[in-house]
C-alpha cells in the first residue's frame, strides 16, 4: 500500500462528465488499496471569471479580498469532487486549506508556504477515506485566507507530497506529460520520458506553465517523486526526478514567456554605483529583475535596460521616476511589446555550440535579438512579440527537427 497525491487541474474537472473520469482514476487508485490524497484547482476558467468579477466591484481590489474571492473556486472543486466519489460508493472527504492548517505567509496573492499539517489528513485516511484538499490556498497568521500565485495548485499538491513523505505525486493535466515545448502550440513537439528538476525548474520559470515552478522547487528539495500524466489517457507521463536515467540530449526544451517588459534607463555618467543605484531601488519595492544589459553610448553616457514581469512595467516607471534626481539618468523607454524565448539542457554543460545554434536558427527566420542572457543550463533570447511563435518554432526545429 502507498500514499499517493493526485492533482487534478481546472480543464480536468471542468465540467460534471470530467470530474466523472477523474473520479474513475482516484477511485482505480483507491480500491487498489492505497491511501489517496487529491488536490484539485477550479473548475475550468473559473478563476479568470472570479478575477473579472471583482474588477466590476472595483478596478483596483485589495489583494487580501481577492485571496477570499479566489479561493472560493477550489472549495467548490472539492466538494463536488467529494460528491462525486461518494456517488460511486467511494468515502470520500473534501477540505479546505485552514483545515488542513496549511500555512503560509501574509504576501497575500503569492504567498509562501511555511508548513502542512499533517494530523487531520492522517486521521481521515486512517478512517480510510479518500482526502480531498483545495488547492492553490492556505492561511496566514492571521488566519486570513492566502493564495500561492496562478498556477500555484501543483505546488499545493507537492507541498502536501511533502509534509506526508508520500510515495508519489501525480501532477494530472490536459496534456500527457511535459513535451519538448507546448504541444498545443509547436508543430513537432516531443513527449519526454523523464526529465531532471533543475530542467523543468528552468522550463517552468521560462514559460512553459505545465508545472508551476515552485512545486518544482520544492519537489527537489524535499525530493518528492514527481510525474505529469493525463486526465484523459491512461499511459506512462512524464518523470521529473533528480538525475536523468536516459544519454542527455543538448536541449530538453524550448519555452516561451509574454508575461515580459523590457525597461531602458538612459543617459546617466559612466561611473560606480549606478547599477547599485537603480537595482537596490527597484529591489526596495520587491520588483524582480531579470536580463540586464549595460551598453555605453558615445560621449560616455551609458543605459542599462533590463526586463520585469509586464505587470511590475509601469510601477517600476514609476519608481525610478520618483528617484530621478539621485540615480541621475536622462530618460525611461519602456517596451511592453516582447517575449523571451528559452532553450533549457543540461547537455548544455558539456556541449559547445548550443547558443550559436539557436541564434543560427533565429537569424535564418530573419528574427531581430534585442536581448541574451545564459545560465549554466540556459539561454533566453529577447525577442518581438509578434515575432515569439516563429522563433520557437524555429528554435525548436533546428534542435528536434527530423
Ligand atoms: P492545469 O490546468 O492542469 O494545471 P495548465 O494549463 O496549467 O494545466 O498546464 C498545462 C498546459 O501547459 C498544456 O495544456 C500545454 O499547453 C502547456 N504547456 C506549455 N509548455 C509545455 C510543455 N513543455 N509540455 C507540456 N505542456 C506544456
Ligand atoms: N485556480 C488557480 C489558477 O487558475 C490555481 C491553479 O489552477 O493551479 O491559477
Ligand atoms: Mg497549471
């Protein structure tokens, strides 16, 4: 007998036929003899519509009530689900965050898990029940009601894996497991048997949403056995493990990110202490920042653009704006209108010539490079928007193609 957590996402239990097939898996699961835990998201596109909901009450909600709002969405999944398996003979139970005490911190709409506990799921399960747990919400100290970010239900799931040290986490989704690059998207696009945590770490926070990044994160450091399977195939998904069993290729992946501004500060002195300047200002405000790129223009003036998510484009104006006279620069530029463009590998570590390659295919499409950066196992490119598709379809071509 194992313990194994199953999660369910929003296009998997989207409707009373889906939340069925669903069912049928946890209950195969189940009867086998196994301890079950399911965390579930909202139903389809649920949380969009509750978002859009709140701005007709106000444009500029307060993150603690969106949090209240949001979370509404997963307690309808559980119970439903919870319904659905007691339906089929299956006893079954469904909880929300508090009462699994399911802590996190105040940032409230992207909050941090502190811990999990484990008391009240462990005795439903003795009682041999089929637990049911929200995902994607917990409880500060407060005991408000916190959301972990979108797409936070799969870290839901494997902070639960953790806290239980259950044998298995299975990440079920519209997809059979985790492709080259989105297989919705590029033509070619491979399933992967397995791949690394430090890969799909990459890919995750370079775009490819099949796998929340933070529940990857923290999969490898509590090592929780991991896979990404279908809702709607039985077959064999995708393995995310510590060390790939399988000859690395150059490049796992390609992944694409819109969610991306690109922020050019311009004409401050060539001098110590700028970039300190501006960074630590920006960092102040808990902005991230990700390229950056220092250039120096004639006469010894220099810039230094760098990119932030879309939605931190404006503020991050703002505030440099406010500190124009300290960090002495002439002029902002901001491009909304980007995308970054990623090829993640651990081959990368022992190949040469891999980001020669994708500029190769790049240039070949006649697609303009506005930014690189590179990581040990990682390059981004930033590119056009309206450019974004082509590039990873000729990225992906030239590393998969036949
Ligand atoms: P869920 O609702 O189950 O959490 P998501 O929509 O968050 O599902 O994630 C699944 C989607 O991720 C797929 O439908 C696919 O379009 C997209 N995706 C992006 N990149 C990849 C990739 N490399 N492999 C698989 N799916 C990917
Ligand atoms: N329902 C949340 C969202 O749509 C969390 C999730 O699906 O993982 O982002
Ligand atoms: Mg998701």
């Amino acid at each position: 007998m194992s313990l194994i957590v199953q999660k369910f996402g929003g296009s998997s239990v989207a409707d009373p036929e889906k939340v069925r097939r669903v069912a049928g898996i946890i209950a195969e699961t189940y009867r086998a003899g196994n301890d079950v835990v399911v965390v579930l998201s909202a139903q389809g596109k649920t949380t969009d519509r509750l978002i859009a909901t709140a701005k007709e009450y106000n444009p500029r909600p307060s993150k603690r009530e969106m949090d209240m709002l949001l979370s509404t969405g997963e307690q309808q999944s559980v119970a439903l689900c919870a319904m659905m398996l007691e339906s089929m003979g299956i006893p079954a139970i469904s909880l929300t965050g508090w009462q699994v005490d399911f802590k996190t911190n105040s940032n409230y709409s992207n909050a941090a898990i502190k811990s999990v506990g484990q008391e009240r799921i462990r005795r439903e399960l003795d009682a041999r029940r089929v637990v049911l747990v929200t995902g994607f919400q917990g409880i500060n100290k407060y005991d408000d009601i916190t959301t972990l970010g979108r797409g936070g239900s799969d870290t839901s799931a494997v902070a639960i894996a953790a806290a239980l040290h259950a044998d298995l986490c299975q990440i079920y989704t519209d997809v059979d497991g985790v492709y080259t690059a989105d297989p919705n998207k590029v033509r070619g696009a491979k399933k992967l048997d397995e791949i690394t945590f430090d890969e799909m770490l990459e890919l995750a926070s370079m775009g490819a949403k099949v796998l929340h990044n933070r529940s990857v994160e923290m999969a490898k450091r509590y090592n929780v056995d991991l896979e990404v399977l279908s809702s709607y195939e039985k077959k064999p998904g995708t393995k995310v493990r510590r060390i790939s069993k399988v000859e690395q290729a150059e490049v796992s992946g390609v992944a694409k990110d819109v969610n991306v501004a690109r922020i050019t500060v311009i004409g401050m002195e060539d001098k110590p202490g700028i970039a300190f300047g501006i960074f630590s200002t920006l960092a102040k405000e808990k902005i991230n920042v990700d390229i950056i790129l220092q250039t120096l223009g004639h006469g010894g003036a220099q810039s230094i653009t760098f990119t932030v998510a879309r939605g931190d484009g404006e503020r991050a104006c703002e505030i440099l704006e406010q500190h124009i006279d300290e960090l002495g620069f002439s002029g902002l530029d901001m491009d909304t209108h980007v995308a970054k463009v990623s090829i993640v590998g651990a081959g990368m570590l022992t190949t040469s010539g891999i980001a020669a390659k994708m500029f190769d295919a790049l240039a070949s499409r006649k697609i303009n490079i506005k930014m690189i950066s590179t990581s040990e196992i990682k390059v981004s490119v930033l590119v056009d928007e309206d450019d974004a598709d082509k590039a990873v379809q000729a990225v992906h071509d030239k590393f998969f193609g036949d």
